[in-house]
C-alpha cells in the first residue's frame, strides 16, 4: 500500500483492513496533549509544521542541558521511546544537533542518535524529501538527475537558487547546521524550574504536599541570587499513564518564603471542585516559577505586629485566591471618567502591581463617606454612599424645567423635597455615547423625614430635549 492510494485498491490488497474516519482536530489535540506530556524532558517542545502541513504529525525538542537528568542522551531516547511505546504509540525518534537532521533521519533514516558533527555525512544519503521540501520542488529535482540530499550538497549554489529557488537552500543550510533554525515552545519557558522524580510513583495526598513543600524550599536561594519574589508559580503533575495535571497560584505581591508558597499550592487543592486524580501514580512532579518580580526587603518592625496590616491584606488575598481562583478576588479602580457609573472598575487583586490602588481609590472612598453638614475642602464634591449600578426612572414634579424637584415618585413612593442642592452638571461623552447623548444636572435633595437622594436631570431643557427625563443614581446614609 502507499499514501493516497484509494480504499478500494487498499481493501483489495488487505480484505480485514480496519478503515475509521479521519479526525483531524482529534488528532491535533492528542498531539498537543502528547506534546504537553513531552515537557517531562524539556521545556521547549514545539510541533512539527511541515509534518502538520503534510498531513502527519511529529514534535520538535530541544533537550540541550537536560539529558544529563536521564543518564545521558542515550538514556534519554531510551526513556522517551519506552514510555511512548507503553501508552500505545507507534514512534520513530532521532537525536541529531540540528532539527533537520533529526526530522531526516527519523523519517527516512535508520539511525537513533547521531553523534556530534556527524549530521552531515548521515544525511548526504538520504532523498531530497528529508529536507522538508514541498513534493513538487523534489519531483523537479528528480527530472535534472538531483535525488539525495549530497547531490545538492556540492552544487553552485547560484544556480541552484536561480532555478529553484531559495527555499530549497534555506532547508539544506538548516539541516546541515548552516543556518540556524529556531523553534516556538508551545509553552513559554518557566523563569525557574525544580522537579522531583520517583522510583516508585507517589498518590498519597501528603506525599504530594510534602514534596510541593521540599520543591519550594529549593526555589528559595535562586530567587535570592536574583534579587527576585515569586508572582506566578505552576505545579505540574505527570502521571504515569502520560496524564498531565496543573496547578497554578498568583501572589499578590513579590513572595520568598517557601513555607507560604507550599501552603499556598494546598489553598488551591483544596479549593478543587474534584479530588486530586492521582490515578495510578506521578512519577514526576516539577514546581515552575512562571513570573517572577523584584523583591524589596523591608526592616522588620522591633514591635510586634506592629506594620503588618498590608502583609496580612495581600497574605489573605492570596489566600482566597488560591480557593477560590485568581479571577474571583477583585478589587476597585479608579477609571478615567467623569460619568459616575463609569468611574471605577474591578480587577483581580493579585494582578495588580503591590499597593496600587490604595492612594487615589482609597482617598476617593474616605471623602464620600463625609458627612455633607460637616464642610469639604475646596473643590471636592460629595458622591453618595449607594451608587446604583444603572440609573433607576423616577415622576418628579418642579417648578420651572431647569429647577430642583419639588416632589419625586420612586419606586412607587411618593417623597417631598424638603432642602436640595444643586445643579452639579455633568456633561456627555460623546466620543463614547455618539452626538446625540445629553447632560446631567445632578441633586442632592433631603425629604420631609431626613433621607438624603442623588437624583439627576437627563438632558438640558430647550437645548437637547422638549422633556428631560428623571433619574435615581444614589443614596447618602
């Protein structure tokens, strides 16, 4: 058989042959799986994109300083092999010091490992479609005589990419170690990294504690040597059927203390909705400093306690992070706006940089909450207490259109404005809400029995609107 032969001429030469849809996005995302898997070995594992295009599959990894971990580069493939092969894979594997070497002498060669500097030779023999080339280039080749990789090899090059362009050079300097070929990580590569592998896989719950706990303890004195504090950390866990679990925190400031980033892993598998699915066991478990940013020590206070109110905040809003997942801790911001509503915004905590949104943000919520009998300094207005997420529709009664209500209908009850202040005009966004959006003349109104009202005016009557609608934004204490 051979590839695009029609299923009738393969049934003809197989009569049991086992034919099944073709599945390509399940084939891509056992393939991202398998190469999330892969990660045991190295970071840096990307997809094969001329494979891809072609219609197969394979993955690229770059293993440098990372064979040492297995006993050496032929242990190494030795592992990879075995593993692959136990979950049911059928797998053709080279190690080479360029990722064109390697792709030509998994697919069209013999070898497992080539020794360094050996690439050259090992290839020359091989046809021109180990060069990733597309299969008409190749058969154009062909026609001139040209069929292995060492015809090309010591050709002019000028002609060679007069006639054939300059795609078939870049391949063959790829693979030949000329010209350096990067590969994409489908992950980006952890600041940090400390892993534990075990003879004997481990499921136990504090097993698992205790080795998350020893592996943070070992992030500590890099972290020092750099003059940095974990932000963002990931723990992963690889089981022993190829099963790849994650766990992720995010601090909300700069952390160093081992025993507060282990306890910080158990907030968050303690938060998860299952048990940890140990399965038959992880064989290998690897702690990743994701984000890390400078951390500034501070003196520690001689008085006990003393100072420790900003710790304990970001402390507990790790914490609850941890629980209950980073994106659910929120926080208020100020936002660049004038219309109220629009005025402040919510972002998750830990993702701020430590202490902002504390000065202006806290500053605005202390005047607020001023009395308005008690005076304010120059230029400060009042905002009420309860602002309400979208302005409420109100009946109110005046005595000429531009003035403060006499009585208001909210909700059904009717109010009598005993003392009102006001206008506080508002004008419109317009390179938000168009042209035709109008201004708010805010009031601030006292009923007969002492309840305080935030109530609006939408439109300048005569000049926008024939009738400016009413509006409720909010409540003093």
């Amino acid at each position: 058989m051979r590839r695009d032969q029609t299923l009738g001429d393969a049934r003809a030469l197989a009569p049991d042959l086992d034919c099944r849809p073709a599945d390509p996005e399940g084939d891509r995302a056992l393939l991202l799986k398998l190469a999330g898997w892969c990660e045991r070995y190295t970071p840096l594992v990307a997809l094969d994109a001329a494979a891809e295009a072609a219609g197969s599959h394979g993955l690229f990894m770059d293993i440098t300083g990372c064979a040492h971990l297995l006993g050496g580069e032929a242990g190494l493939v030795a592992d990879l092999e075995a593993r692959l092969c136990a979950q049911g894979f059928s797998v053709r594997l080279c190690l080479a010091d360029t990722p064109g070497a390697a792709w030509a002498m998994a697919r069209h060669g013999e070898a497992r490992i080539l020794p360094e500097g050996a690439h050259a030779a090992a290839i020359e023999p091989l046809g021109l479609s180990a060069l990733r080339l597309e299969p008409s280039l190749v058969t154009a080749l062909g026609r001139v005589g040209l069929k292995t990789v060492g015809c090309i090899a010591r050709l002019p090059r000028a002609p060679l990419a007069a006639r054939f362009g300059a795609r078939l050079l870049q391949r063959l300097d790829q693979a030949l170690g000329r010209e350096a070929e990067a590969l994409s990580p489908l992950m980006p590569v952890a600041e940090l990294s400390t892993e534990r592998r075990f003879a004997e896989p481990v499921s136990q719950h504090d097993e698992i504690s205790h080795v998350i706990a020893a592996l943070a303890a070992g992030l500590i004195e890099p972290l020092e040597r750099r003059g940095l504090g974990l932000r963002r950390g990931r723990i992963r866990l690889f089981r022993v059927d190829g099963h790849v679990g994650e766990l992720a925190i995010q601090t909300a400031r700069p952390l160093r203390d081992a025993r507060v980033i282990a306890r910080l892993f158990e907030e968050r598998i303690a938060g998860l909705h299952d048990d940890l699915d140990a399965g038959f066991g992880f064989d290998l478990i690897r702690l990743d400093v994701v984000h890390a940013d400078p951390f500034a020590g501070v003196q520690a206070d001689l008085v006990a306690g003393a100072g420790g109110g900003e710790h304990d905040h970001d402390a507990l809003i790790d914490r609850l992070g941890a629980r209950l997942g980073t994106g659910r801790v929120q926080r208020f911001v100020l936002a660049d706006t004038h219309i109220p509503e629009r005025s402040f915004g919510r972002l998750p905590a830990a993702r701020l940089q430590p202490g902002a949104g504390r000065g202006r943000a806290a500053a605005g919520l202390a005047l607020a909450a001023v009395p308005q009998d008690e005076g304010l300094p120059e230029g400060i207005v009042t905002r009420p207490l309860i602002l309400f997420e979208r302005p409420e529709p109100l009946q109110t009664i005046a005595e000429v259109p531009d003035g403060p209500p006499l009585k208001f209908r909210w909700r059904g009850v009717s109010y009598e404005v005993a003392r009102s202040e006001g206008p506080e005009r508002i004008a419109c966004e317009w390179w938000r809400d168009g042209r035709g959006a109008r201004t708010r003349d805010y009031f601030r109104v006292e009923d007969s029995q002492g309840y305080r009202f935030w109530l609006f005016r939408h439109g300048l009557y005569g000049r926008e609107t024939g009738e400016p609608a009413w509006y409720m934004h909010g409540l003093f204490a």
